[in-house]
C-alpha cells in the first residue's frame, strides 16, 4: 500500500513512522530522496519493480520493505515475518532469506540490515567490490573485524585496546577505520 506510511514513514525524517527520529541531520543521509519527498519506501519499491524476480520473491521482498524502520532497519526477526505469513503458502526460511539478501542488494547501501554491524558489514562488501583499489584485502578483514566484534571499543574509541586486540598498530588502526 502506497499510503502505509506509518512502516516507512518519510525518509527526510519527518514521518511517523516505528522508526523515526528528531535529528534533523536524518535527511542528509540520502539527500537526493528527502529533496523529492519520496518515501524510503517508495524508493525501495521502485528498485523491486525494475527488477526481475518471481512473484514469490516479490511478495516477500515487499512484506520485508513494509517492516522497516524510517532508517532501513528490519527490526522484526525473519521468524516474526515468518509468522505474518499465511501457513498455506508454505513459504520456506530460505526462501526469505534469499528475499532478504535481495532486499540488501537494494539502494541504500546497507538497507534491511538488522542492526548497525549488519549494516556497516554490507556496506563494506560494496566498497571493496566496487572500488577494489580503496584499500588492501588486509584493510577491508581488519575493517570487517573491528565491525564484526569490537565496534564497542571503537564506540568508546579505546584505540589502544583495539589495536592490542588486533594486533596492528595506529597506522592500520586508522586506515581500516
């Protein structure tokens, strides 16, 4: 439903969507949506409709898009969505994986992640995809490393129990960061 604004709410933040947020730097994150108007949603579905997939897969692609937060997050577990699913259609857990993993192919990068590490795991995979000259091989696992398990420290910027725990020094500290 294109009027189910409540789930997706106004990507320039200004929706009333779950996932809402006040802070008004919301918006910078895709300027190019919030100067439109256009939903997330309504990106999201645009990229489904362009692309070749079954019906299945759209359907669960779609359902998947309805529960994100205004910040791309699917915050329900793949069983909750599991579970919104008519029992008669008898819908595989790998089947919704699969729609999942198409929906984090979507524009933005890193949209249906389930939290801030998934999100920043699958925006790494597209930097050292598309710009394989950025960094090292070396630099994108110490990256995935500091993403995967230690992005408290790095919250708390406890660089020198980072570095000890991943064996590098500064230089390679800042340049996976």
């Amino acid at each position: 439903h294109d009027d189910d604004g409540e789930r997706s709410g106004e990507w320039s933040g200004e929706g009333s969507g779950k996932g809402g947020s006040d802070d008004e730097n919301d918006e910078k994150s895709i300027p190019q949506l919030a100067a439109t108007g256009r939903t997330l949603r309504d990106h999201l579905m645009g990229q489904l409709a362009a692309t070749q997939c079954s019906p299945v897969d759209r359907a669960l692609v779609g359902l998947l898009i309805d529960n994100l937060t205004d910040d791309g997050y699917l915050d329900a577990s793949m069983e909750e969505i599991a579970a919104m699913l008519p029992e008669e259609l008898d819908i595989d857990p790998l089947e919704l994986s699969a729609a999942l993993r198409l929906l984090q192919s979507f524009d933005p990068t890193g949209v249906g992640a389930r939290d801030i590490s998934e999100s920043l795991m699958l925006q790494l995979a597209v930097i050292q995809a598309s710009e394989p000259g950025r960094a090292s091989a070396a630099t994108f696992a110490l990256a995935r490393a500091v993403v995967d398990g230690i992005l408290g420290l790095l919250a708390t910027k406890d660089f020198t129990k980072l570095k000890r725990l991943l064996h590098c020094d500064d230089d390679q500290l800042r340049d996976a960061q």
